[in-house]
C-alpha cells in the first residue's frame, strides 16, 4: 500500500509538472528564437551599413571622376589647343630652316598625340554616351577606341536582347567593370585577343570577358600589398548592387571572368 501511495504521489507530481516543464520550454525556445532573430537582425543591418558606405564611397570616386574630366577637358585640352595655334604661327616664321621646321613638326606630333590622350582619358573618366546612349553603345564607342590605341590586340563585343536600358546604377557598375577588366587583359595579361559578352536575360544582365593572356592568381591578387589589378573595386562595385563576379583564371590560362548582375524591378 506504502508503495502504491508513493507511485500515486509521483504520478501525480508529474502530471502536475509537466505543464509547467512545457511552458519552461517554451519560455526557452522563444527567448533563443528572439536572440537568433536579434542577432540576425544586426548582420542584416551591418551588411546594409556596409553596402551604405560603399555605395557612398563610390559615388564619390564618380563625382570626383567627372570632376577630374571636366578641369582636363576645360583646362588643359583649352591650353594644349591654344599651344597647337602658337606653334602654327611658329611654323610658319620658321622660313626655310630645315632644322627648326623638322623641331616644329616633331613637337607638333608630340602635342597632337597628347591632345588625342587627353581626349581619350576624358571620354574614359566621363562617359557621355553612356548617359545618353545605353551601356552597348558605350562599350561599342570603348572598345573602338580601344582598337585604335591598341592595334595589335583584336577585342571583340557581342551584346544580345539588350533591347531595353538598365537602371544608371546597374549601367555605370557594368561599364565600369567592363573597363577594368579590359585594362587588365591589356596592361598585365599580355593579352592578343579579348572577348566581350553582354547578355541580358529576364531576371539578370551577364557580362563576360575572356582573353588569351598569360593569367594570374586571384589568390595572389588579393594579398595585402598586392595592387594593379583592381579586383577588390570590382567586387566592392558589384556588391553595392547585388552583383557577383567569379573568376576562371589560372597562370598561363588566360583569363575567364563572368559577372552576374540581378536586375530589380
């Protein structure tokens, strides 16, 4: 009977308890649940605050670029135009002086072929037909000057359903990494022969660009003291707006890089 009594009392202190054991853990689960949610809510905001400073930072490299292209265009293209009209007027007291002509010409071509650099930097650093034209126009107007600059090197673009223009944000980040991987293939690549892509689906716009060069290491590129390559401001452009780039790359390779930009509505 001791026993059976005593059972009874457990039973019943159990079936007592086990409501209050419930609600304990519940109680638990949701104050975890709240600190996950908390906790998540701060990578969230941290994330945006990131995404934040680097959209800032960027805006500001642009609006010091169109600065910068606008005192080049104003002010030194003005004077080397004006340095070009006084050396015609030069030219033309240098009489019959065979050595004072040949000077005159050589520093004629001297300052055309700056005159034309400055042009090209201008256009690189404020690209008008971007804002007017769209973003193949723009990289048709890049990649022919390009070609003029670079002649041994052929660089090809293809653009399909590109029927319909892009964001500005989305049209600048793209031109911008265009040009940054273009200048890689050319400047460190040793590249003979680059390959544009740019394609636009429903929900995303795809830029690719390939070359025959001598390639690199991602790895090696993003080491701390590494610069030249401009990888990290190509990743940092394409985050602010959602974007991801992979690279195909390996020493001796040549060089794969596919961009993938999400187009929002």
């Amino acid at each position: 009977m001791h026993e059976d009594a005593l059972l009874n009392l457990f039973l019943t202190v159990g079936v007592a308890a086990m409501p209050c054991l419930v609600v304990i853990g519940w109680l638990r689960f949701s104050q975890q649940r709240r600190l996950w949610s908390h906790r998540e809510y701060l990578r969230n905001l941290e994330v945006r605050h990131h995404r934040e400073l680097l959209d800032a930072s960027l805006r500001w490299q642009e609006a010091e670029c169109r600065r910068f292209a606008a005192d080049l265009h104003d002010d030194v293209g003005t004077m080397l135009s004006a340095t070009r009209l006084c050396l015609a007027q030069a030219n033309r007291h240098a009489g019959e002086n065979p050595a004072v002509e040949a000077v005159v010409r050589q520093t004629r071509d001297l300052l055309e072929e700056t005159l034309n650099n400055v042009r090209r930097i201008t256009k690189e650093l404020l690209p008008a037909t971007l804002d007017a034209l769209g973003l193949p126009t723009a990289l048709d107007e890049f990649v022919s000057r390009l070609q003029r600059t670079a002649p041994g090197v052929t660089i090809d673009l293809v653009h399909e359903n590109y029927d319909q223009r892009l964001a500005p944000p989305l049209e600048l980040t793209l031109y911008r990494v265009a040009q940054e991987l273009v200048h890689n293939s050319l400047r460190h690549a040793q590249a003979t022969r680059i390959e544009l892509l740019l394609l636009r689906q429903p929900n995303r716009v795809l830029l690719t660009v390939s070359d025959d060069g001598v390639g690199f290491s991602p790895e090696a590129a993003r080491r701390p003291g590494r610069t030249g390559l401009g990888l990290k401001n190509i990743e940092s452009r394409l985050n602010v707006i959602g974007g991801r780039v992979i690279f195909d790359v390996a020493p001796g390779k040549g060089t794969h890089v596919l961009v993938d930009v999400p187009i929002v509505s």
